[in-house]
C-alpha cells in the first residue's frame, strides 16, 4: 500500500529494535499479522465492494450479523459485530435511515432495541455478499484450500484461548483488580 512499510521492512525494523530482549517472536508474529492481515483486508475490501455500496466495514458487519442471527437486541448485535453500543446506536440510525435496517421496541422490555433488516436490507445482503465474498477469495489468493482451512483452524483457536482462558488471564495480570478506566485521550499529569 502506498505510503507505507511493507510487512518485510516492518518485520526487519521490528526485528532489528527488538534485538536481545527475550521475547516469544513467533507469538509475537502471529500477533502482529492477525493484525496487519485485518487491516489490509478491512481497507481491501472498504476501498472495493463495500464503496460501491456506500458502507462502512462496520455497516457492512451490523447488517452481516443482523442478516445471519435474524432480529437481535442491540446489545448482542453490537456484541457480535465487536463495537459499542454508543457506536451501534450511530450505525444503526444511518442503516435505518437508508431503509435497510428497522429499530423496533421489545415486546415485554421496553428498555431493549431490536434491529431487524428490511427487504431492501435483506435485497442488499443478498447482492453484496457474492461480491463480498469474491474479494475474499482474492485476498486469500495465494493460500490453497487446505492453507485456508489450515489458517481458519488456527485462528479460531486463538479466538478460543481469549474467549475461554482471557479473563482469568486478566486477572491474573492485575492482581484481581479491576482495570483502571481508560483516559479519553488525555495524558497523565507529570
């Protein structure tokens, strides 16, 4: 991508600050690339079919969770789709806007959101997604099938490690407290 680092000068530069600290580097790399291979993906496939149909990656996957789980409480929607409920609300309201989304009340919780997709929603999910998925077959274009499945396998296990074993982690790591609220933005006074 122009403008920055290929993955080997990254790797070289990471290897070259890293030098003798003792570190795990293979885990380190498996880290580092589940995150560079979403980003190049994320923006692959932004940048390509989703544009097209004037949707963000997060749209994209709200409607995809929607489209897949059928009607959700939006707290379980936002859950799935790895965003905040503030950030659903937003996402959610321009889905809805566009008729692609409908926001109903619960029918014994007045407090709950439910979120279901509208024909021209379930419309698009069905035009978008064989396109979606071609693109996905190009960004895993150097991998065979037996790599994909190798590679899918992999990192559903680590999704399983931190889904299964990373809070008890967590807590280890602080000592059974719980973390400390994060600063918007600001830095601590010196």
């Amino acid at each position: 991508m122009p403008g920055q680092r290929s993955i080997t000068e990254a790797e070289k530069l990471a290897a070259a600050k890293l030098g003798g600290i003792p570190i795990r580097r293979e885990q380190m790399a498996v880290v580092a690339n589940i995150y560079r291979a979403a980003s190049a993906v994320r923006q692959h496939l932004e940048n390509s079919v989703l544009r097209g149909s004037d949707l963000t990656w997060t749209a994209f996957v709200v409607l995809w969770v929607i489209w897949i789980w059928g009607e959700s409480e939006t707290r379980h929607v936002a859950e799935e789709a790895g965003i905040s409920k503030g950030t659903l609300t937003g996402v959610s309201r321009t889905l809805e806007a566009r008729g692609l989304v409908r926001r109903a009340g619960h029918p014994t919780d007045g407090r709950l959101v439910l979120l279901s997709l509208t024909e021209e929603g379930e419309q698009l999910m069905r035009r978008v997604f064989p396109q979606f998925n071609e693109e996905e077959a190009f960004v895993a274009g150097q991998l065979s099938d037996e790599e994909c499945r190798s590679v899918a396998d992999g990192l559903r296990r680590v999704v399983l490690q931190v889904e299964e074993h990373g809070e008890e982690r967590r807590l280890a790591l602080l000592d059974g407290a719980e973390p400390a609220p994060r600063r918007s933005g600001r830095r601590p006074k010196a």
